[in-house]
C-alpha cells in the first residue's frame, strides 16, 4: 500500500523562513536517506464549533477567526503563538494533548509509529528533544501521519485531529540545513496549525 493511496490530505505549507532550493524542488535529494525529527506542535483554542477542549466554555467567534487570519500570515507560527499566549488567563480549558507520528507504509519504507508523551494544559505541546526516525527514504511517497488526542482520563481520549507530512514538506524542511520548520497544516481542516520539524540529510 503506497503513502498516495493511504493519506489523501493537501499538501502542508512550510514556513517560518523556508527558502526555494534545489534541495526543495526535489532534483538531487529524492531516494536519499534523511533522519526526521518531530519537535512540536500547536492546537487550535477550541473544538471547530468553539467548544473548548476541558471546559463547557465556548471561545468567541472572534477570537477564533483572529487565530485563523494569524495563521495566514508571512510569519504566521509566530503571530498565532502570540495570539494563544495571549490569551493563556482565559478560563477556557487547555487541552492534554497526547497520541503518536507514523511513518505511513511506501514502496520504500515500512509503517512504523511512534507515541508522543503526554503535556498538560497547554495549546503548544513540546517533545524535546524531540522523536526521531532514522534512514527515512525520501521519495514522493513519503509520508508521516500525526494524530493528537486530548487525554480525558479516566473517560476515554477525545481526538483533536490527524494531519500529515508529506514529500513536500519534508524536502522544505530539509532545504532549511538543520534548522526547525514549522510546517503550516491548518489547510488540513483540522484543529492542529502547525507542526514543527527537523529534517537532515544522512551522510
């Protein structure tokens, strides 16, 4: 089962400085071996309908938009950290998020998952130093899944969304030579804006 056939989302957008290079267009990079690592993300305030994650409160309509339009611009990862930072007093419950990355199964590679540690009461959850695959095949069917779930111990997990990491976004994060990039998946239709990433070739 190729990446193609089991993840159909749009292709992420790569931000917070990512420059066109060779690298990114995939020329002289595609079937090289790179070791990806997963270092961050950041969840939206709310469920779509404006219900908050751990609390019966609705967030505005405003606030919510002011989020989105904060995504949408150049430095986008920035403005909507400071937007939600802003905003941490609010009696709105901060989601747990806890849940897991997978390498989706390709012609070149297996199917392999890994599970994120749980975070408590934040919209920006962190892995420092961060979950690590190596000897990951770049070609255009690679492809990551991230699922995040906020934990309801003891009721079950209530899910927050599932966004992937395509081709695209991997070789712009590499063009980024070590830096983190935080990649723009809010196109997704899901409740996750950006997830951050290192990507590094393989010697």
């Amino acid at each position: 089962m190729s990446c193609a056939i089991a993840c159909g989302s749009p292709e992420p957008k790569a931000t917070a400085g990512a420059t066109t290079s060779p690298a990114a267009k995939g020329s002289s990079i595609e079937g090289a071996l790179v070791t990806v690592t997963f270092v961050d993300a950041v969840i939206a305030l709310s469920h779509d309908d404006g219900l908050a994650w751990d609390s019966p409160h609705v967030v505005p309509e405003l606030v919510r938009a002011g989020l989105r339009v904060a995504r949408t611009r150049p430095d986008g990862w920035a403005r909507v950290n400071e937007a939600i930072a802003a905003r941490d007093g609010e009696p709105w419950g901060k989601p747990d998020p806890v849940g897991s990355v997978t390498l989706m199964p390709s012609p070149s590679c297996n199917r392999e998952m890994r599970l994120l540690p749980a975070q408590r009461d934040t919209y920006r959850p962190s892995w420092t130093p961060g979950m690590t695959w190596e000897h990951v095949p770049l070609d255009r069917g690679t492809r990551f899944r991230i699922v995040l779930e906020d934990d309801d111990a003891p009721r079950p997990n209530e899910l927050i969304g599932a966004v992937d990491i395509t081709y695209a976004a991997l070789t712009a994060a590499l063009a980024a030579e070590g830096a983190v990039m935080r990649v723009d998946v809010g196109d997704q239709g899901q409740p996750i804006y950006f997830v951050g990433l290192r990507v590094v070739r393989e010697p």
